[in-house]
C-alpha cells in the first residue's frame, strides 16, 4: 500500500464519512428499546452475537491477524455466547447472520479488513456505557455483561487507533476502508432493526 494518506488521518476520516450510519445504529437500538427489560437485553445479546460473529468470521477469512497482530485477544463473539448462556437467552437467529455475512462477503484484502475491524473496535467505546445502562436489570461485567466489559481488558481502542493510523493507503484504498466500514455498519443496523 503505497501513496500518501493526505493531512486527514484515517480515524477521522472514517469517524466523518460513517457518522450517519452509527447515529442511525444507535437509534435503532434505541428504538427497539433492547436495553429497558431484561428479555430485552437477552434479545440484544442474540443480536450482537449474530452480527459479531458473522463480521469476525469475515475479518478471519481476511487474515487480519496479519494486520493486527492481537485480534485473537479482541475477539468478543465467544464472550456474547457465554453472557448469553448466563442468562438463558435465545440463539442468534441464523438469518441475520447470514445477512450479515452477504454484505460482508465482498470484502477481500487489507482495506476491506480494517474497515470491519474499525466498526467492531469502535463498539467497545460503546458498550462501557451500555454496560452502566443495563447494570438495573442486574447485568454485570461477571453476570451477563463480559462482551460490554471486553473493552476494559486488553489493548484497548488507543492501541487500535494507533496501528490504524500507522496505515499508508492510497486515496482509493481510503476509500475501500471507508465502504468496508459502512458495509459493516450497514449489516449491524440490519440485525438490530430487523425484525
């Protein structure tokens, strides 16, 4: 990947260019209201898994421990299956993995790779005050709340960040990572406003 990445960083590029979507995916949620009941939130945990775990499925398919060496220790669909057995919640439905899998399945290389990976990373931000929301229905990091505690333990989205921003792409590879991103972001809205 060669060319020159411009005065803009990447971080903020797609911070600008996928804002639209991750409003729209949070107020999704929040208009499902997963978080107000505890059947709720088994039903969001299912969600997540779903989505999770199709897009991990694809960053594994783009070999990205070769573009980041530590994802092994930032993979959270296995947390989203244990805080789901916790709590005794549904299956993820297949069929919103398999959407999610479609629209990520044209992904291939590097540029597609860090653009999954820039969505599943930013959620961690997310989920630390997710997890203060839903500590009422008795969710804790222990009890049905390891996946929106992940982002406390391990390297952490300023490592992220920082191996992101390490990236030379050319103009058009900037924007293969941006469409990743808003793919990506395209299938978590469909998981979680979907019926």
């Amino acid at each position: 990947m060669s060319g020159s990445s411009g005065p803009e960083s990447l971080r903020a590029f797609l911070r600008a260019g996928t804002w639209e979507q991750h409003r729209s995916l949070d107020d999704a949620v929040n208009a499902r209201g997963y978080l107000r009941t505890a059947d709720g939130y088994r039903n969001f945990l299912a969600r997540s898994l779903a989505f999770q775990s199709a897009a991990e499925e694809a960053l594994q398919r783009l070999d990205v421990v070769t573009l980041i060496p530590d994802w092994p220790h930032r993979r959270r669909a296995p947390l989203l299956a244990a805080d789901l057995a916790t709590l005794a919640g549904p299956h993820p439905d297949a069929r919103l993995q398999a959407a999610t899998r479609q629209l990520l399945a044209p992904c291939a290389g590097a540029a597609h790779a860090w653009g999954i990976a820039y969505v599943l990373e930013g959620s961690t931000l997310g989920a630390a005050f997710v997890l203060k929301e839903v500590a009422r229905l008795g969710v804790t990091e222990t009890q049905g709340g390891s996946f929106l505690a992940s982002g406390k333990a391990g390297p952490g989205w300023p490592a992220f960040l920082a191996q992101l921003d390490a990236q030379v792409f050319t103009n058009a590879e900037r924007g293969v990572v941006l469409e990743s991103a808003r793919r990506t972001f395209a299938a978590a809205h469909a998981c979680f406003a979907g019926d």
